[in-house]
C-alpha cells in the first residue's frame, strides 16, 4: 500500500480532475519481452526512428523498428542493464550499454557485444551520459565508487573527479548553457545535487534551499536555462550562477523530465502520471489521459522524446488476476508534442543558419538552419540588452536541415538576435519583430 500525505493526494487529484483534456497518449505495446522494470529509449538510425526498451529484471536488450509494435531481443539476457547512451557513429550500429557489471558494447547493430571493464572492474554502474559537445566523451556514475569518464566510446575508462566515492549516483548530466561554458552535474541517493569543478577535479555538493535532498533524482536545464531538479515529492528549480533551490511545483513521485526544443516542459512520476508547463505559462497542466491507471495510480518508468517530435513512455501496471492483459507497457503521444520539423533529406555538407521569414514579421516566423553531421544543438533569441528570451532547439540532430517556428506572442516590438550553437560553431543572426 503506498503512503502518502492526504491533504498533498486531495490536492493533486483536485488538480487533475479540475482540467479537462483530451486523449493524448495511445499504447504501441506490451512490456517487450514481459518485463517487469524497463526504460524507453529512441534514436535516429539508417535515415529513420527506432525505439529501444531496456530491461532492468534481465530480460535484455529490445530495439522496434515499426514504431513500438514489434520488439525483438538484441541481446543482454540475464544482465541488469541501467541506461543506454547515443555515441559517436551511432548511426553505423554502434550502441553502449550501462550495467550492474560495466559496459557492454556493440559495434553491429546489437549482432554481438562486447564487456568493457577497463578502469572500471567489478563495478554496478547506476548512470550514463555522453557529452552534448564532444560525442565520444561518455560519463558513468556508480553504486559505490564514484564517477567515471572516457574519451574512447567506452573502451577504456579513468576516474572522473572526487567527492563521489561514498555515493550511490542517481543521474549524471552535461550541459552548456550562456552563463557557464560546459558543466557536468549529478544527483546521489542521500546526497543530492553535486556540480563537477573542473578546476579542482572535485564533486561539490550544492543542497542550499534543498532540505529535503534524499530523494533527488533527475536533473534538466529548462528553455531559460534554469536548472530543475526532480527531488521526492517536488520539482526544483535553480540557476547555475548561484545556487539556490526553490520550489517550481508540487508533484509526487517526480522521477524525470524531457525539455521540448520549442520550450515546452515535460515530468513525469511514479504514481502521479505526467504534467507539462508551456512556454510562458504560470501554471503545470496534467499530460496522463490515454495512460492506465494502478489502483489509482499512473506509474510512469520514463520519458523519452523522438527526432519526430513524439513523445513515448514506459508505463507499469501488474500482472493481476483482475487485469490479467497488463494494461502496461510502451505508450507514445498521438501528436507530436514540439515543432521542431525535419525540412530536407539532402545530407548538408556544412553549418548554416538561415535568415529568418518572413522578417519583418507578426508574430510568428520561421527560422531554418542545418547540420552536416550528427551534433548537439542550441537555438535561441535573445534580446537587444542579450537576455535569453527562448530556447528554439536543445538537443542532439542527426545530419538534415531542420525548420522551427519563432512565436513572439506577448513580447514587445523591436530588433531580436537568435543564435546557432554546436560544438565550436556559432552563428547569429538578426530579426525584426513589427506589431
């Protein structure tokens, strides 16, 4: 039976019930390979969208090529896996695989795999992340021994600072945003949120505000650049420069985020289904209708967000003599939840931000840009004085040219700058918005 306050439960299920909103999510399938514990993830591979759903009870490894219907078994059986990062040549079959007992690795499109445990022997390793600027630098955290770093696709690793060996790590996230060049974070049962000093080579914790630190987990950076924490029965928000939590929402159970390249923002919960807050808005919004209920319940696993635009997730519910079909499994959003649009096919064969059109424009315009291989990108506006205004684009494109659409509803007639960023290039340009 779970136990929660009664007056946060009324409150929550008030909130819910108070909105009224449409169908937004449909079932693709049952737990792949009837897996009791599973994580969704997608990547853009051979020129179109595949899922992966990676199993923590060891029923291994499944990828779908048909949007979620069909799942077949790629491999891992019998492993605990952890997590899954997107590496360098990603597209040419080479996946990596987190574990209870290192790395695990392919180079085939999952055909065969290969352990990895150099420098990190012996280890249950509890998170991964690549970086969003260098593709081949991958960042671990572990059980028990601290943080790890490679610059080899995982092939060999090295310890990664110190201040974590005491700590079991929850998540682990590498970012740039305008205030700080790039900056590596984590999150630790117990311990809370920690920033990586570059300078000392030491993790630090940084709690101030954050009181109740022991249930933090996931970590995002939210379209104005604000750091947002997942922590128990909050979300938190805070910025880089100076450190200090304060209370974004209520929601319990928070376990995840997915940032929108249009600004939008996504959490999800283990008990408490899905919420979003829209670029501008004041006010969180329910994101669960379509989802299955548990005794009352939404238990959302995880997120992830596809090049396409959908939105999919890893939704539980038990295998019971009274839902003897287990209603869970892969879910996916029936429309696409961002306006990033894939423009052209034709492989670009260097960066480039276009004008904006119509310029000058009322209220809304259309900004091009393209990217010649794959690479992390940021889109923003800002303003005449340089304040951040929004963020257009936040994540990893494969090659293509790509179309997003500027909103500038409730801003104030003049000139605005927005700006192309990817690894070492930049580029921006001016608009002019007439009203």
């Amino acid at each position: 039976m779970r136990l929660l306050n009664i007056t946060t439960t009324f409150l929550f299920l008030l909130f819910c019930y108070s909105i009224s909103y449409s169908q937004i999510w449909e079932k693709t399938s049952n737990p792949p390979g009837g897996a009791s514990t599973y994580s969704i993830r997608t990547a853009f591979e051979n020129g179109s969208v595949v899922q992966f759903s990676i199993a923590s009870d060891g029923a291994g490894l499944f990828k779908s090529t048909d949007g979620g219907i069909n799942w077949e078994n790629i491999g891992l059986v019998g492993v605990v896996l952890t997590d899954m990062a997107f590496i360098n040549d990603f597209d040419e079959g080479n996946y990596i695989v987190s574990a209870s007992n290192g790395i695990h690795k392919s180079t085939d499109f999952g055909e065969t795999w290969t352990h990895h445990t150099s420098g990190i022997e012996g280890l249950f390793i509890t998170a991964m992340a690549s970086s969003n600027e260098f593709n081949d630098e991958i960042v671990i955290g572990t059980a028990t021994n601290g943080a790890f770093r490679s610059f080899d696709n995982g092939e060999t690793w090295e310890q990664f600072g110190t201040g974590l060996e005491k700590e079991t790590v929850r998540n682990i996230l590498g970012f740039s945003i305008l205030s700080v060049d790039f900056t590596w974070e984590a999150t630790t049962q117990d311990g809370g949120f920690w920033v990586y000093d570059e300078a000392t080579n030491m993790w630090e914790q940084q709690n101030a505000g954050n009181e109740n630190h022991s249930n933090d987990s996931d970590i995002a950076v939210d379209s104005q650049d604000q750091i947002l924490l997942a922590s128990g029965n909050e979300i938190l928000y805070t910025d880089i420069s100076n450190i200090q939590w304060e209370l974004e929402v209520k929601h319990p159970g928070v376990n995840g985020f997915e940032i929108t390249p249009d600004g939008q923002t996504i959490a999800s919960s283990y008990g408490w289904g899905i919420i979003i807050k829209w670029p501008g808005a004041t006010e969180w919004a329910p994101f669960s209708e379509g989802l299955p209920f548990n005794d009352g319940f939404i238990d959302v696993f995880n997120m992830d967000l596809d090049d396409e635009g959908f939105l999919w997730a890893a939704v539980w519910v038990p295998l019971t003599s009274s839902n003897p079909a287990n209603s869970g499994g892969i879910f996916k959003t029936i429309n696409p939840v961002t306006d990033v649009e894939d423009i052209s096919s034709e492989i670009p064969n260097r960066f480039n931000l276009e004008q904006n059109y119509p310029n000058p424009f009322n209220p809304t315009t259309k900004i091009k840009y393209s990217v010649p291989q794959l690479s992390f990108v940021t889109l923003k506006v800002y303003d005449v004085l340089g304040r951040e205004v929004l963020t257009l684009a936040n994540e990893e494109r494969p090659i293509g040219s790509y179309e997003v659409e500027f909103n500038a509803t409730g801003l104030s007639s003049g000139v605005y700058f927005y700006s192309l960023r990817t690894g070492s290039f930049t580029q921006t340009k001016k608009m002019l918005l007439l009203k």
